[in-house]
C-alpha cells in the first residue's frame, strides 16, 4: 500500500507538490501559507543556482514544504516554537517518510538537533530563517534583504556551523543584483 510520503515523494512536479500540501492542509490543519511558498520557492531557486553535489533536490523540496508542518500561528509561544520541528518530523514518520527525511526536517532549527545534522537540513535552515526574515509578520515589518543577511551570519548563525552559508550568500546578493 503506497504511503502519503510515498505519493508526494514521487510527485517530480513541485507545483503539483504545492497543490498536494495545500489539500493535505485543508485536511488535517498542518502549517501551511504563504511563507512556506516562499521558502520553498527560495530553496529551490538556491539549489538552482548552487548546482549542489550530492543533494536530492525533490527531496529538499519536499521537505521545505513539510518541515513547518506543526508550526503554531501564535509566534510568542516559545515552548511550541522549540518543539515544533521535532513534533513535525514525529507526525512525518507517521505518514511514511523515512527516518532521515524526518532527521532532515526536524534539523530545520537547531532546539532538538545540534550535532551531526543532515546536509540537507543545513539548506532549510537558511532559507527558513532568512526567508522568515523577509516577511512581515505581526510584531514586525519584513527586514531588507541586506539587513536580513546581516542577522543571519551574525546573529541567527553566529557559531553555528552551516555548511552551504557562503554559497547562500553569494546566491543572495547575486539575485539582489539581477532584481535591482
């Protein structure tokens, strides 16, 4: 019997990825707007430009979309953003997806995964803080694009290894260049 994670896993359409999360959202009330489009849409335009060896590009898609999955609407409920990717990736296994896929989501911050993280997580982890940070959200206006790069090295990132960061930044201010 084909599982859910095997449905959208072999989806190679990543529109069609979105069409199948939003009905899966519609469902079963996952985390699902517009900055998990945007975010998804930031990878893959990164993974577009960095060319990465040895990365799964639908898998990180897929994740991108499922990695927020049991993300709260109340942004000031510190507990549930410190348990959310852990509670997402546990709802993942649940759905199929392998042990990893899930270890790749569930890296998507750093509250339950610190050390021997996924490459792939690493990938998330950028474009979810760093597209998070181009977004309005209640308490604040979205950050410039400089800004936002800024408080990503040095202050989300700061001593936390990320493998892909100097690429990421290069893909940053080169589509700042193109867009301007």
């Amino acid at each position: 019997m084909e599982t859910f994670a095997d449905y959208i896993l072999s989806e190679k359409n990543w529109g069609r990825k979105l069409e199948i999360l939003y009905y899966l959202q519609k469902k079963t009330g996952i985390f699902y707007d517009n900055s998990v489009i945007f975010k998804t849409l930031l990878a893959k335009l990164f993974l577009d430009f960095a060319k990465l060896d040895n990365i799964n590009e639908d898998e990180v898609i897929t994740a991108c979309l499922l990695c927020n999955c049991k993300k709260s609407n109340l942004p000031g409920d510190l507990s549930r953003v410190k348990l959310y990717a852990k509670e997402g990736a546990e709802y993942l296994s649940e759905l199929g997806f392998s042990e990893r896929f899930c270890r790749i989501c569930e890296g998507v911050n750093r509250y339950t995964i610190s050390e021997n993280r996924e490459k792939e997580s690493d990938i998330l982890e950028l474009v979810d803080q760093f597209g998070g940070m181009l977004l309005d959200r209640p308490e604040r206006i979205a950050f410039k694009v400089d800004e936002a790069l800024v408080l990503l090295e040095y202050r989300n990132l700061k001593d936390k290894p990320n493998r892909y960061l100097e690429q990421f930044k290069d893909f940053v201010n080169q589509m700042e260049a193109v867009l301007i």
